[in-house]
C-alpha cells in the first residue's frame, strides 16, 4: 500500500543582491530571538524555577518589537522569528525528556544560517517560490522535479560556508512500499574503505563485501589539504585569509555533497536488497574529539548513512537495528565466538585459533548482523 509521507527537497538558488539581503538580515534577527528567549528561559527556570512556555516567548517577542532598541525585528518576516521560537521549544522539550543537554546560545560564526518559512510567509504558484518580504520569486535550479501537484508547507532558506545558497522545501510525497527481500546484512563503518558488509552483494561491493570511498575522493581531500595549509599561513584579519577561507570551505562542500550522492544510491540498494539491516551505534565517536579529517569525514558520513537508512528503512517497509556501540564487534571471532585479547587498529588480517582466517571489517559486520539478529 502507498503512503504518504513529509519529504524535504533541497535546491540551490541564486539571490538577486537585493533577495540575499533580506534572508541574510533574518538570519541575525532569528539567532538573536532564539538566544534572546533562551536567557529569558534560563533566567525564568534558575531563579524562579519556572518553565516558560512556547506562547510566553511568543508574547515577549511581540513586546520586544515595541521596544526602540528591537524594533528592527519588525522588518524581516515575523514566521522565521517565530520558528526560531519553536526551535528553542523543542529543544528544551528534549532537555526535559533527558534526550538532550540543555540547550546553548547560538553563535554567529558556528551556527548554520538559516531561515524556516511556514505556509503563511511563502507563496507557490506555477512551480515559482516567494517568500515573505522579497520582491520576486526565487531563482531556483530544479535539479529534479517536485512531486506531482505538491503542496509545499515549510520552505527553509540557508546559506553555507561556501556561500552558496540553499532552499530546502517540505511536501508530502508518496511512497511505495517494496515487496519483502530476503536479504539480512551487517554493517561496519570504515576507515579503510569507506563501508563494509557482512556479505557481498554484486554490483554494489567487491568480492569482499568492502564499499569503496566515492571516487574523485582522494584528490578532493588532497585538494582540502592543501587548501587548509595555505589558511593557516595567511594573516589574521586579511583579505587573502577571507579568500583562504573560502577555498576551504568549498572543498569541504565538494567532498561532503559527492559523500551525499554516494550515500543515497548505497543506502538505495542496500534497503532494497535487505529486510533487515543491522548497524552499530556510533554516536560516542561525536564525543571524542578527533583531528583526524580521514576521521571526521567519516564520522560525518555515518551519520549521514544512518538517518538515510532510518528514513528509507520506514519509507519501505524494512527493519533497522541498531546494535550497543560497547559490542566488541572486531575481537571477536564470528566463526567460533571467541574474543581476542586485543585487536590494534593496524591489524587488517588475522587467523584465529579455531583456524578461521578474518578480513577485519568483514569480521566486524558479520559479527554486527549476528548481534542485531539476536537482539531483534
Ligand atoms: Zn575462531
């Protein structure tokens, strides 16, 4: 049965300069509303042990407009401000829920710009985006179509560190559910290569079952490498720092969209040729703080994977387990059960005493299936 689902598409567009202002001004006023109301919040539940509610916010934002020093948040589009607010709630929301830490102030240099657009600050007629408070629709390169006769609800405007411009539009889609596979697979996450499998699957892995790094990879993170030395020797508070800058940031940007499209065609085949896919809980690698950029890169394409597979998993009708990220997935032997004693990062091959000749990785992912099949 077909069902319905909210699915974001992202296009780049090109603002007139006039168009980029406006965005670019919103940006800064919906930052200083989050950081604003989470003070408030802050001061509300340490002193008065009071929870402030999203319609509070809400309403000491309108008052701040009045105010002479804020009356500048009157002239950008009120609906961002207010999804920055809802932001905010959401985030404490988890805080409470102990699903996350509490929330933390916005920063202008560290936070992505961007800017959410509801319903009631956009217009979409005949396949052209306006938003609230700018003359002319958007100029927008459709890199694919939108679903048939989508309604978008939520259009969010961003700006990454290469410069380039982004709107990201919410709308209902239809998927299909796929018949059942036969398929069950493990994953490990990579250093080597970028994933492997606990088995082969022709056309999508080696004979191994290893998936190797987009192509081009090597000499895009050269590239960055090289890009990152010529940063660091450009002086503080210069033009050609600025420009440095820049180059870094669009070879970061190259990797991790070729990383993107890579990852959408794997997690395709994979969710297609499997019911049920087993991966291992990564997220303690976030907490260790790493200067690797082979690792950071990495870390950063397995979270990727990981909510790709989520989404495309529900989307059709497939089952992900997620394995405790203490499992000793490579010290063990997955052909008699016996851990190893210790198994360093520089060890690829190795044979066990029951004779059993490993692949680390492949090792790893067998391993990881055996225990996402026994959790189920
Ligand atoms: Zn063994």
């Amino acid at each position: 049965m077909a069902r319905t689902v909210k699915r974001a598409f992202k296009f780049r567009f090109y603002p007139t300069p006039e168009q980029a202002e406006e965005p670019a001004r919103t940006f800064g006023c919906a930052r200083l509303v989050y950081n604003k109301a989470l003070e408030d919040r802050t001061r509300a539940y340490t002193l008065e042990g009071r929870k402030v509610s999203y319609v509070q916010s809400s309403a000491a934002l309108t008052e701040w407009k009045r105010t002479e020093e804020l009356a500048f948040l009157n002239e950008v589009s009120s609906v961002p401000l207010q999804q920055a607010l809802r932001h905010l709630q959401a985030a404490f929301a988890n805080f409470f829920a102990k699903r996350a830490k509490y929330p933390t102030f916005k920063s202008r240099k560290k936070t992505r710009l961007s800017a959410e657009y509801t319903r009631s600050a956009f217009t979409y007629r005949d396949g052209r985006i306006t938003l609230a408070k700018m003359g002319g629709p958007l100029n927008i390169v459709w890199s694919r179509p939108l679903p048939e006769g989508a309604e978008p609800s939520t259009v969010t405007v961003s700006k990454d560190a290469a410069g380039r411009w982004f709107v990201s539009i919410l709308c209902q889609d239809t998927i299909r559910p796929l018949d059942p596979a036969g398929g069950v697979v493990g994953i490990d996450a990579g250093i080597t290569s970028l994933l492997t499998l606990s088995r082969p699957i022709p056309g999508l892995t080696d004979a191994a079952g290893k998936i190797a790094n987009p192509r081009h990879e090597r000499a895009d993170r050269r590239r960055l490498a090289r890009a990152q030395r010529a940063l660091a020797r450009k002086d503080k508070g210069s033009n050609n720092r600025a420009k440095a800058r820049l180059t870094v940031a669009w070879a970061h940007a190259r990797i991790a969209d070729r990383r993107r499209d890579h990852l959408h065609k794997l997690t395709t085949s994979i969710v297609r040729e499997n019911q049920t896919v087993v991966i291992e809980d990564l997220t303690v690698r976030n907490m260790v703080r790493n200067h690797s950029l082979a690792r950071a890169i990495s870390d950063a394409s397995w979270r990727e994977l990981r909510s790709m597979l989520e989404y495309k998993a529900a989307w059709y009708g497939r089952e992900l387990v997620v394995v405790d990220r203490w499992f000793p997935s490579s010290k063990l032997c997955s052909a008699c059960g016996t851990i190893q004693r210790s198994m360093p990062l520089n060890v690829r091959d190795w044979v066990c005493a029951c004779g059993a000749a490993h692949d680390r990785d492949v090792n790893a992912a067998r391993n990881i299936l055996a225990a996402g099949l026994a959790e189920r």
